[in-house]
C-alpha cells in the first residue's frame, strides 16, 4: 500500500469511499508535496499531538483530522509491513489479505457498526464499523487503544507462535520417524546419519533462508539410551535453569523469556515458550551462538513426548542479530523401563560465519561435530550417569576410605563440582574480548584474555577477576592427553600449586562408568601453606575430555564434606579441554581401543583465572594481574609439552 493509499478517506478509490461511507467524511487526495512533508515529519515524530498535528496541517493546508488519520494509517502501514515480513519468513510465502484472514481466524468486517467481539481468541480486538476504531488493513476495522498495538499486538503474535510451533512440531515428527531418504549415513563421521538437502527440501521446501558466501547448514541426526526418566529429562528441557544444569558444556546461558502455555498438570504437553540460549564449545577462538527460539512440547502417545525448538524474531525485534538459525530441532523422549529413556535428536541449524572459524577447529565446527546431536546425546548420557551416582543409597566401595563418609557430604561435594564446571565453562565464551599475543610458540595461537568485575555473582570471589586462555594442537590423541592430566602420580609436572611435590588425594567420588570420570580432593605438599586443597573433576566423552579443578581452603571443603550447602562456597576454576582434532571416527575408534599411539591428534585449551584484587584493598594492576596470569598460562603449557614431549614441534 504506498503513502497516498495510507490516508483513510482520502483515496479517492471506489472501494475505499464504500467501505468508509458512513464511517469517515470524504477527504481530497494528498498531493506529492503534502505527502513529502508528512513522511519526513513521521521519522522525527511518529506520534504528534494535537497542537502539532494542528500546526502540520495549517501548514500544508490539510483538515486536522485528516492528518490525524494519516498518522494513524501510516504506523499501521508500518507495522503491519513487518507483520508481513515476518509472515512470509516464517509461513515460507507471501500472504494476500483473505489468506491473511485465514490464518488468524480474523472475520472481514460487514457493514454493521455493531459486529460482535472476538470471543475466545488471543487475537482480542474489536471488529465494528464506528470511525472510533481506529485505521483499517486488509478491509479490517482495528481497534488499537492509543495507537500503539497494532491489531493487538501481543495477540496476533502469539497467534503467529502458536502456527510456527505446530508446524515445527509437525515437520520434527517426520524427520524423526523417517530415515531415507531425508537421513543418509556420513562417509566421514563414522557413519553418522546426516541430513540430504535436496530430498528434505522436495519434502519441506523453504524460500527464506540466509544468503552470502558464509552460510553453512548443519543438520543431523543420533539417538541414545539416557539413564533419567522422561518427565525429569521433559521437566528439564522447559525450565531453562534446569536446562543450563543439564548441558554446563554446552549452554552457557540460557532465559525463559515469555510463556505462553504451561501445559497440561504432570505432562505439561502443550507447553510452549519463547527462550534465549548461548551456546559454546570447548575454546575461546570459537564464536559462541546465540538463539531466540520456541520450545514446544507435546506428548504424542502414551509414554511419547517430542521437544520441538525453532528460531523465533519478536516483532519488536528491529534487526536480528542472531548469526544463527535454528529450523525445526529437537527431540523425541521414549519411556523405557528402569527409569530410562530412549532419546532421539535432531538438531538442524543454518549458520551465517560472519566471523571465519578459527583455523584449529574449522574442522571440528565444519563438519557438525562441535554442536551436532552425538554431543548433545553423549553429554546427556553422561550427565544421566552422574545423576545415577549422586542417588546412590551407600557409598560406592571404590569411593570408600576417604575423608567423605556420609551421602550428604558426598552430594554437596558433588554440587560444588558441578557449579565449577559451570564456572570454567562460562569463562570459556570470550569471544570478542583483548588478544593478548605475548605467548610466542610453535602450534599456538596466542592468548585470549579477559577482565570481569565481580560485585554480586554469588560462589565466586569478589572482586576483579583476570581469565586467560589458549588453544593449541598436539600429535597426540586426546585420550593420551586426558590419561596424562589425570594421572595424580605426575601432577607434580604441570601444577603449579604442587610446588614440584606429590599431592596427596583425600578423597575420592566417581561420577560416571569411566574411570576418568570421578571427582577427587587433594591435598597438594606446600612448605609454607597448611590451608589448602584442590578440588578436582573430570570426565570424557569422544566428543571431548575436560579436567577442572580450584584451589580452595581447609573451612570450605570441611563444610562441604559434612553435607552443607555447598552453593556459597566461592570457587575460581582453571582446567583443560582436550578434543580431537577434527577426525571423528579416530575420536570414536580410540574411546573403546588400548592402540591410540597411531590415532590422530588432539586441541587442547587451557585456561586460568585469577583474582586481581579484593574488595579488601589489595590490588594488583590490570596489566600487572595480564601478566602474572599469562606466565602461569606459558609455564604451564611448556610443562604439558615437555612432559609429553612435544615441545620440539617444528
């Protein structure tokens, strides 16, 4: 509808003085001029008053009320242009008014002034002949309050959430029941099942997706048996809390923004809600991605529940600033017996690399392996392991003879890991923030840093904290390396906190089936400290290894082993990520394999975090704190090189 047709009444057409008779007194056409002045007077003042819509129309020879319709049409010429966008982005098509009206059950409006109330539509508004109401789109009379909601805003948008979401739902449901010839095995990622474009666009065909030389689309599929029942791991998925707390590897943030449906009681099929999440992996150099999404659930059949999530704009949303974009993903939650479910994943996502991947995992990200559904499936698995040995009912023989001997304590030491994972894991995410290229060795690719302010993040240390960390390559496998970091008889020759000495370990906690996956307290042979301790956990998958620990003092580990709450407790995490470099089916192969002297190599990212100053006076100066922590990152990587021996790389 261009400028001229925005002036309810002052038309001219046919159609227009018909469905206005009666309603509005008859205007002239505006002229190009007239029209000029108004559209430059709406960019700098979309709502004026009435002394200035008095003044603008004395001033271009125009009634007061026809510039007040103007005003009116024209925001909701606005408005409803970014409806249309939004239509056409989500809906896959243009839509003219009668299909318009169709989709949000929205009656053309008749000649009568008393057209009755929507009733029992989310939509909500007004549909009558009277002037009163306000401005018209598509032959509809809107009722819009002061001018500011649209078409009831608020309605109209969760009406258009509402069809997105059953069709995300629709279309995982398929995905996930059919295989070929939507799904074919990967050649390359050890037989993965990876999405065929050209079949799965015959079978749902799209007009709106990204353009540029970045765009990359990421789409596959993977199931697993997770040892938690399926209306904890539902419960878990709609409350982002919980969500965060599921996948501390994964998600580093994530916010319930609106909920629209809570659902029904105990299944809470039907629930839908509008979330934010931030998602990372395993280094710094990699950009973190941000989604807008909603998440719906619905339980399809008895014991059957499908989790579907696809990427959502607000309308008030200006400009999207999401380089990411998520098509219908999710999951389907199987019951099965012993509280167990069988969980099968489908995460299809189209990326715009605004930013180029870093050279060290453009594989790893480029062929979907960094976010694709083996990890989400894998970290869900572990993460049901953990939960299975924090409901032990005793203590476990191998975890047995140390300092923890009751379940409180061994689950509030458990709690306090798992928050440091967490911990560390946010530190990971900074992208964006100061390189700091002092750390000069072959295979490296210099030193990311960043400095944060705490005041109020309670668990943590108050005060200015410093965070380095790096990624470099090794020629070792991944699982060599993890062995390496986790074998306490050679602490000794990486940790700085051991003073060169053996540390001697107090307790024990193991947390998963693999050996490597156990938390430990040590007590580390310092001369002039009696006070310390360090806190450590680890686990691995062949998605990726990590080793976390903190140092943390005698009161606080006490407090936490006679069962306290731990979530207080402050806690300044370093640690390790080990990966493989890109070849997947080396990573899988070597999990389950003695022989891993031959099998590819590994990234590792380390990372170090320090407390610059206190809130009780002492300081150390931003560049002083840069330094020190840089040093201990240089020394202790020449450490793992050396000890590895891999310092002589060319």
């Amino acid at each position: 509808m261009d400028s001229s047709m925005a002036s309810v009444g002052g038309s001219g057409d046919e159609g227009s003085d018909n469905f206005n008779q009666g309603r509005r007194p008859s205007y002239k056409r505006l002229t190009s001029a007239q029209t000029a002045r108004l559209e430059r007077f709406i960019k700098d003042c979309p709502h004026p008053d009435e002394a200035q819509r008095r003044q603008l129309a004395s001033e271009i020879g125009l009634e007061t009320k026809q510039v007040k319709f103007w005003f009116q049409n024209k925001r909701t010429q606005i408005k409803h242009e970014k409806v249309s966008s939004l239509l056409a982005r989500y809906l896959e098509k243009q839509m003219s008014p009668p299909e318009f009206q169709q989709v949000f059950n929205i009656p053309i409006i008749g000649s009568s002034s008393h057209a009755p109330k929507l009733e029992n539509s989310s939509l909500n508004y007004e549909i009558g002949g009277s002037s009163s109401h306000g401005p018209s789109l598509y032959g509809m009379q809107i009722m819009d309050g002061h001018d500011h909601n649209l078409m009831g805003s608020e309605g109209i948008e969760k009406t258009l959430m509402l069809k997105v979401a059953a069709s995300a739902m629709e279309e995982l449901v398929r995905l996930i029941r059919i295989n070929e010839p939507c799904w074919i095995k990967s050649s390359t990622q050890d037989g993965q099942l990876i999405l065929q474009h050209e079949n799965y666009e015959k079978m749902f065909p799209r007009t709106n997706n990204f353009k540029g030389v970045n765009l990359r689309v990421e789409a596959t599929k993977d199931s697993g048996i997770v040892s938690i029942n399926s209306i904890q791991l539902v419960d878990m998925f709609l409350d982002s809390d919980k969500w965060i707390n599921l996948f501390p590897t994964i998600v580093t943030k994530a916010k319930t923004i609106k909920v629209l449906e809570n659902g029904l009681v105990g299944s809470r099929s039907g629930a839908l809600q509008l979330m934010f999440e931030q998602m990372h992996v395993l280094s710094p150099l990699v950009q973190p991605r941000e989604f807008q999404f909603l998440r719906y659930c619905e339980q399809i059949e008895e014991g059957v529940w499908v989790i579907a999530d696809v990427s959502f704009d607000s309308f008030r949303q200006k400009t999207s600033f999401f380089h990411s974009w998520r098509h219908p993903s999710g999951c389907m939650i199987q019951e099965m017996p012993n509280g167990c479910s069988m969980v099968t994943w489908v995460e299809h996502v189209e990326v715009d690399d605004k930013i180029q991947t870093h050279q060290l995992y453009k594989d790893l990200i480029g062929t979907g392996i960094a976010y694709g559904t083996e990890r989400w499936i894998m970290e869900l698995q572990r993460i049901g392991e953990r939960f299975a040995c924090f409901y032990v009912e005793r203590i476990p023989i191998q975890d047995s003879g140390g300092v923890i001997n009751s379940l409180e304590g061994r689950r509030s030491v458990m709690n306090f890991c798992h928050r440091m994972i967490k911990v560390f894991c946010e530190s990971l995410t900074m992208s964006g923030n100061l390189d700091f290229p002092l750390l000069k060795m072959e295979n490296n690719s210099g030193v990311r840093v960043s400095i944060r302010k705490n005041r109020n993040h309670l668990g943590q240390p108050k005060g200015v904290i410093v965070v380095a960390a790096t990624s470099i390559w090794l020629p070792l496998h991944y699982m060599k390396v993890f062995e390496f970091l986790t074998d306490d008889r050679r602490r000794a020759q990486w940790d700085v906190l051991c003073c060169g000495n053996n540390a001697n370990k107090v307790a024990h906690i193991s947390n998963g089936i693999h050996p490597g996956n156990c938390i430990s307290i040590s007590r580390p042979f310092i001369p002039s400290e009696n006070n310390a301790l360090i806190l450590q956990e680890s686990f691995t998958t062949p998605m990726g290894s990590y080793v976390v620990y903190a140092p943390t003092d005698v009161a606080s580990m006490i407090s936490a082993i006679n069962g306290e709450d731990s979530s207080m407790l402050p806690v300044l995490p370093s640690g390790f990520v080990i990966s493989a470099d890109g070849e997947p089916n080396a990573a899988l192969e070597a999990f389950n394999s003695s022989d891993i002297e031959r099998l590819g190599g590994s990234l590792l990212t380390v990372a170090f975090q320090i407390l610059a100053s206190s809130p009780d006076g002492i300081n150390m100066p931003n560049m002083e704190s840069v330094a020190a922590v840089n040093s201990l990152l240089t020394s202790t990587i020449l450490k793992v090189k050396d000890a590895l021996n891999c310092n002589n790389l060319e």
